[in-house]
C-alpha cells in the first residue's frame, strides 16, 4: 500500500479518521476529569504518554505533510484534505493543551523525546528549503560524506543548544 492509497483509503473512510482524531482529546479531557490532581502520579502519567505520542505522530506528519505539499509542491491551500492535513494538527494541539492543563508536560514519560523529534525534523526540513531555495546542490570540494556529516554535525548542535535555552 502507497502512502497515495492509504490517504485515498482514509478519505473514503472518514469516519474512521473524524472519530481517532475526536477520541484522543476526549480520553484526555476524561483522564483530567477523573485524575482531577493525581495526574502526575504513576498510572495516569502514562495514560498522558500514550495519548500524547497517539496523537503527536500523526500530528508532526500532517504537519510536515502540509510544509512539503504547500512549499515544495506548491499546493493550493484551496486542496487541502481536512482529514488528512488539518484534523491531526488541531487534535495534536487540544490534546496537549487539554494535558498540560491536567499535569506537568516535564512529567510525562518521553514527553522530551517527541518535542526533540519535532526539532529534529523542523531543522532538516528548513535546511532542505534553504537548500532548495539558494540552488546549491553540489559541493564539488568536498566529498559527499563530509557533507552528510556537516549536516549531521550542525543538527546535532543546533539540538544541544536548544536543550540548553528550554
């Protein structure tokens, strides 16, 4: 199955999508409701990891979806799939909102590995634009390696150094 065929699959199916995206928020209201304090306590922590890498996978994809299509593809926003590219985005958003309401988000079990992921692939995707933008496709000094290693290097760095600031 193509990544074509499974959008093609979840827009024929809708409501398979409309109700995951509804669902997660709505188990993270009820686990706030019913932890009411308790949240930073062992079994609901984990209850908020799951829920928040349940929504924050698909979310960082739609995301990143949405700068590919609308910057390298040069999509119309008028095309956008509100299933596929909006509803993860907003889920992703009041999910977190409705957990960091409920507990601290320091608190939660891989909570750091997500946002560093989500770092991670706002780097690589603005040093792909940069790249795409200036024309700059051969360095022709330097052997292909060295290159991937510099890239490597400086995302490496750019992850310490915003570890350090937040």
């Amino acid at each position: 199955m193509t990544l074509a065929q499974f959008f093609e699959w979840i827009q024929l199916n809708a409501h398979f999508g409309i109700l995951y995206f509804i669902a997660i928020p709505l188990i993270a209201l009820l686990a706030g409701w019913f932890a009411k304090e308790e949240g930073h306590l062992s079994p609901w922590r984990y209850l908020y990891s799951l829920l928040i890498y349940a929504i924050c996978i698909p979310g960082i994809f739609a995301l990143t979806l949405n700068i590919y299509l609308f910057f390298w593809e040069r999509r119309s926003i008028m095309n956008t799939d509100l299933i596929i590219q909006v509803l993860p985005i907003v889920s992703m958003i009041a999910t977190i909102a409705i957990i960091k309401n409920n507990v601290n988000l320091d608190d939660i079990p891989g909570f750091e590995k997500i946002s560093g992921l989500a770092l991670i692939i706002a780097v690589i995707l603005t040093l792909m634009w940069i790249l795409d933008r200036t024309h700059i496709y051969a360095i022709s000094f330097m052997p292909f390696p060295m290159v991937i290693g510099i890239i490597v290097g400086g995302v490496l760095l750019l992850r310490m150094l915003f570890k350090k600031w937040i």
